[in-house]
C-alpha cells in the first residue's frame, strides 16, 4: 500500500508566524497614552466663535479637525450645571443638578482621574476657580452637593492627585472644623505653595493654592496664569516619565455669561484658546497624547451678531459691516449644544452628536486602543 504524505502550504504557515510575531510586538511596544481633557465652563458654539472675531490670527480652535457637538442635560434638569455637567464627564454618567462624582440615586461612581491613577497614571487639575469648585471637583470628590466645599477638601486629600493648581485655599485652612488640611498633605508627599506658581518638585505631588477662593478674571488683572499652569503640569508629567490624566477648566467663559459681560467672556475664550496652544505645542512633541476639548454647558445664550451703533446725523441705529459684537438672551445656562474637538491618538472617536457623558466612554475607548482598560 502506498502512502502520500500531504505537506502544509509551507508559505502560508510562514506568513501566519510572522502575524503573530508581529501582533505580540506590537503588543509589547503599545503605550498608554497621555489624555489631557480640557473643560471651557460655559461655552458654546458662540463663545468659540468669538475667538475668531475678537482675537488675533487665527485661534488654535481652528486647527483642529475632528469636530462634535454634546448634549448637556442632566438626570433632573433640561438644563445642567456645571456639577451634573461635570460629572457626566468624568464617570460616564448622567446625574442630577449639583451632584459631585454621585450618580441619580447619590451613590458614588468612580472618575476616570480615579480609574487611571489605579492604573499606574499621574493625574492633575488646573482650575481658575477654587479647586473645590464643581468642575475640578468631579474629577475626585463623591459628595452630594457642590457648596459642600469643606466635605469636598476632605476627599482632595484622599484622592493623590499629582499636580494641582487653582484657587480655594480658605476650604484647607479656614475650616469650621479648625482642621488645617495642609498638614495633611504635607504627610503625603506634597509640596504647597499658597504664594506664587513656582517651578514643580520632580518625585512630589505639587499643590499651587493661589487665592483663598477664585483667582482674579482677566478683566481684574489675571495674566497668564492658565497656560502658565498648564504648561507647568506638562513639564512636571514629562520629568515623571509615566503616563498621565490632565484635567484644564477654564472656569471664568461661564462667569462671563452669568455677567452678561461680553468683554470679560471674550478675555476668557481667548485665554482659553492660548491655553490650547501650549497643549498642541505637547501634542506635537509627544504624539502619544490625546486632547478633548468641550464644555459643561453653555452660559447666556450668546450669540454673535450685528454691531450697531448710532447715526449722528439720523439719531438712528445704523449698522458697522465690518464689527461683530456679542449679544446675551440671560444670565443664565441654557440647553444649547456645546462643541466637542479633539486631537491626537484617538482623535476620530469624538466626531458625531451624541450625550456629554457618552465623551468618556469615547475616552475609555480610545485608552482600550493604547492598551489601557477601564472596564
């Protein structure tokens, strides 16, 4: 009897073997990448767009490709604030009105500050408000209600952020309780300055409490303090050579529409904006990042329109074709749209119309890809 021996295609045996080599390299050489989420409190679409007819050039919004637009309800509330807003950000959840890092039921659900520490990540904050204010605060606190400020410096203890920079130092040291919660950083590893933003300490955790409160807007004499920070905190991650969380608020768009000021709004857009410079700047020296830029919510209800001044001669309004001026409906937050940008690994994830809390699942996707999972 006779027996053939039918031998494997030894080419496409071959050619599996070289896929999987080059899968478990490619696998080995994956790394984390860096996620910086930037936060303008309370602009819209028409806040944005005044950085293209107020400033000089042509704002850094521009360049951005991947463009979407998030819907900012809360669980409660049409219209959110800037806790609820804050919140479904950074756990994926919708909640109610001046909920901090709890969801509907008050029952707290992890950040995704939180979530990537525990992975090995360093994280940071840069606030214009006090950082117990609702935006940085949903980042690590879990309380009830966002004008529990003394409650929410307590968590800030607990949380081991990194980097830290913003106002509210009077919720550390001023406290009902006489607790002096610096002392208490002071065991873990931080190193605080109340004063000035000085250089950071490479294998400390930095804390920067620059005002017993907010720090001064841009029409009270702010200068350049956001991208200053922001740039700070780029540097200090840098030197720390781990992969890291950074959350950027930039606090006062929002104060802008609550005043119906337009040059204060304007200020604050425009300061933002540099802000996003200095980022980009990082981007393309360390394409292993993603930024997302977006908004809580939207502020006043601006809107960009004809500017229109009085007619010496007819006493009449007469419009000026070549001027733009911003225009408020209220003081208050509305329900408009607010726009979503992103850039770097990941960036494609963020195009379309879709849920604000449906930005950090996209987040947790674009981690998945790098090799970090959350879930």
């Amino acid at each position: 009897m006779n027996y053939i021996c039918k031998s494997p295609n030894v080419k496409v045996f071959a050619a599996f073997l070289m896929f999987l080599f080059e899968t478990l390299i490619n696998a080995q050489s994956q790394k984390p990448i860096n996620v910086i989420f930037m936060i303008g409190d309370g602009m819209g679409v028409s806040q944005v767009t005044s950085a293209f007819y107020f400033g000089e050039g042509k704002p850094n919004f521009q360049q951005f490709k991947y463009v979407g637009l998030s819907e900012t309800s809360s669980t409660s509330d049409r219209i959110t604030d800037s806790a609820a807003g804050a919140t479904a950000l950074s756990t994926g959840q919708k909640t109610y009105k001046r909920a901090i890092g709890v969801d509907k039921d008050s029952v707290a659900i992890p950040t995704i500050l939180e979530q990537l520490r525990d992975k090995g990540y360093k994280t940071g904050l840069v606030s214009l408000t006090s950082l117990t204010h609702a935006t940085p605060a949903a980042y690590y606190a879990h309380i009830k209600d966002r004008d529990w400020h003394e409650d929410i410096a307590l968590d800030f203890i607990k949380s081991d952020v990194d980097f830290a920079a913003g106002g509210g130092l009077k919720f550390f040291t001023k406290r009902k309780d006489s607790r002096n919660l610096l002392t208490d950083l002071a065991k873990k590893n931080y190193r605080i300055d109340t004063v000035s933003l000085s250089k950071p300490v490479a294998g400390k955790r930095n804390l920067y409490l620059l005002a017993q409160d907010e720090l001064p807007n841009k029409i009270q004499g702010r200068k350049d303090f956001l991208p200053e920070a922001t740039q700070a905190a780029l540097d200090y991650f840098s030197g720390e050579k781990k992969p890291f969380f950074l959350m950027v608020e930039g606090s006062f768009i929002d104060w802008g529409g609550h005043a119906t000021n337009a040059e204060m709004m304007v200020k604050e857009v425009l300061d933002f904006d540099k802000t996003i410079g200095v980022v980009m700047e990082f981007i393309r020296k360390n394409p292993n990042t993603l930024l997302v830029v977006t908004a809580d919510h939207e502020t006043g209800g601006a809107s960009i329109g004809k500017f229109m001044e009085k007619d010496d001669a007819t006493g009449k309004k007469k419009e000026v074709k070549d001027k733009v001026q911003v225009n408020f409906i209220d003081n208050q937050h509305t329900a408009a749209l607010v726009p979503v940008f992103a850039m770097g690994k990941g960036e494609e994830l963020f195009s379309g119309v879709y849920p604000n809390n449906t930005i950090y699942h996209k987040l947790v996707e674009a981690l998945k890809k790098s090799g970090v999972f959350l879930k």
